[in-house]
C-alpha cells in the first residue's frame, strides 16, 4: 500500500491499538478494537481466552517492559486482513517475562502481525516475534 493511499479504518482502529494500548498501557483499549471472543495465535496468556486474553498478553508486555514502544514499519492491507511488520524496543525493567527476572537489558525486535477484521472489530490474531532473539539479548540465554 502506498503512502499516498487513503488510510482505512481497519488501519486506523490499530494505529490507535498500537498507541494506546501497546505504547501507552490502556489496557481498556483492546475492548474497542476486538470482539469478545477473538482468538489470538501465537501468544501466551496463561489460562485466558477471547479479548481477555489479548489484554492480560498486553498486560504482561507492558508490566515487564514499561517504556515498551511499538513501531509499524510496515502496513499491508488485503480485503479484511491487515498484516503489520513492527519493531517492539524496551527495557525489561519490570516484572519477570515469562520466568526471565528483570535485568534491566534494552531489546529491539522485529515481527509481524497479521490481523482479521470482521464489521470494525478484530476477530482473530496471528502473532509472530523470534522469542528466542528476545530471550537472548534479554540475557536468559547465557
């Protein structure tokens, strides 16, 4: 999709999803973005399930890495289905991911997200970060 194009709503309900939620900790804002039954693929939120889920995932995101920022490097959009490639910074300043105590160590890393949309809402999620990446400049890796 090219710059120049017009941006549409889909993209601009996760824009504001990125900053609000992801980059600024309003866990409520996931509410708005997606039905409560979403279904989220390739994240971990222990025993929650539907938009809980995704909310308790960004929770622990942002409660193990409070400056967490979120940048879109690349937006495509095919019918109902918009696919981001981002890059996720931060400090793991906050509570323990996933096992790893905090250590205080920056990260940068790339992904992509690949999200459905059905009337305005989000309905399903595939989900995919090179976790051991994360793990090792996180320094669980030794």
């Amino acid at each position: 999709m090219s710059d120049t194009a017009p941006v549409s709503a889909n993209r601009k309900l996760l824009e504001h999803y990125y900053e609000e939620c992801l980059n600024k900790g309003n866990l409520d804002a996931v509410y708005d973005k997606a039905i409560p039954d979403h279904i989220s693929h390739g994240t971990r939120a222990d025993g929650f399930e539907g938009v809980e889920h995704l909310r308790e995932w960004v929770r622990i995101q942002r409660a193990s890495f409070p400056d967490l920022h979120v940048v879109v490097d690349e937006w495509i959009e095919e019918g109902d289905k918009v696919v981001q490639r981002f890059t996720a910074r931060g400090t793991h300043s906050g509570e323990d991911y996933y096992g790893i105590p905090a250590s205080g160590r920056k990260f940068e890393v790339p992904g992509i997200v690949i999200d459905h949309f059905v009337d305005g809402k989000i309905v399903e999620s595939w989900f995919s970060m090179d976790g051991m990446d994360l793990a090792q400049q996180l320094g669980a890796l030794g």
